[in-house]
C-alpha cells in the first residue's frame, strides 16, 4: 500500500473505534424514560385466613 492509503486507513480506523466507543455514552443520554408510576404494578397479596 502506499503511504497515502495507509495514512487514510489509520484514520478510518481511528473514527470507527472513536465512534464505537463514544455510542454507548450517546445512547444513555436519548434513552426515553417513562414517568414514574404512583400504582402497585402488581395485586395486593391475599391476607385473609384460609
């Protein structure tokens, strides 16, 4: 290879592994949150004596 595509090889290696590395902390912040529920999301358990 010649000098100039290894030195474009380089840097597109370079962004892939910059851009891998930086999609996890782009994802956290646009994660969609849903509003916290003020419900028990399950049914009360039964008390009652058999």
């Amino acid at each position: 290879m010649t000098r100039t595509k290894k030195v474009l090889a380089t840097i597109a290696l370079m962004l892939g592994i910059t851009a891998a590395a930086a999609s996890p902390a782009l994802a956290d912040q646009h994660a969609p949150v849903a509003p916290p529920d003020s419900h028990a999301p399950v049914a009360p358990l039964d008390r009652h004596a058999p």
